[in-house]
C-alpha cells in the first residue's frame, strides 16, 4: 500500500463524531472527478438486476478502473456520493464499498435517496472527487 498523503478528520470541533464516513478529507494533488458510476460491466450490460450489492460491486469495479485511468486508488477517494433509490439499500452498498475501501480511514461521504435513475432498472449511483498526487501517471486519454 502506497503512503497516505490525506489528512482525514472524523470529529472536527463542535461536530458530533462520524460513524462510518469522515467529515473533512483533504490533502495535497489534483482533484479528479468520477461521474456518476452506473452498474453496467464493460460491454454496457446491465450487473445485478434487482440486487442492489451486485449492482454496488460493479460500480465500485468500475470507479476502481476510472481512477487507475488517473494513476489513484480507493486510498486517494476524498468524497462518495451515494444515489440510491431506496435507503433500505444503503446497508448492502456500503457493505460492498467497505471490500474497496480502507474503512479505519474513509472518505467523506453523504446518501441521498432520489426517485429515479438514469433508467429503471438501476437502484443506486456512485460518484466520487479524489486527489491523486502531482507525480502520478495518467493513462491514454
């Protein structure tokens, strides 16, 4: 595992502790931005229809290679965005994100439930800001 260069604080003064997520990530590098990731594999085929861990597994499968594309990891993820179309999902998903993520340091985070997605059949979306350190490689644009 690479060194950490984040500064994460879970309990800024005069803010109740965090539970799962931290309040405030920064640190030094250049921010990349991860568009909303839907659950669909490589050749645009829909994961887990109706299982919102599968669907979960395969959108941090394929954050995981947006951020190789821009020489991060999951230890450079500052934010999470959950969308989801059901709260009741968000066990399961964040089940999922903690095989991904080192979980004794993880990002700030926030859920936000939301009536639809891009189509039906989708139950949840993820988009992430990293920073990913000034000498890291990016891949072919």
């Amino acid at each position: 595992m690479k060194q950490r260069r984040l500064t994460h604080i879970s309990a800024p003064e005069g803010v109740e502790p965090s539970s799962g997520y931290t309040h405030v990530v920064t640190g030094p590098g250049r921010l990349a931005a991860l568009a909303g990731q839907m659950p669909f594999d490589e050749k645009g085929a829909l994961v887990g229809e109706g299982d919102p861990a599968a669907q979960a597994r395969q959108v941090f499968t394929n954050m995981r290679a947006c951020l190789a594309a821009t020489g991060a990891t999951f230890d450079d993820v500052i934010k999470l965005t959950y969308y989801v179309t059901d709260v009741a999902f968000v066990p399961a998903v964040l089940a999922v994100r903690d095989e991904f993520i080192d979980t004794a340091r993880p990002p700030a985070s926030t859920v936000v439930q939301v009536v639809a997605l891009f189509r039906p059949e989708l139950l949840l979306e993820v988009d992430a800001f990293a920073l990913v350190g000034d000498t890291a490689g990016t891949a072919a644009r």
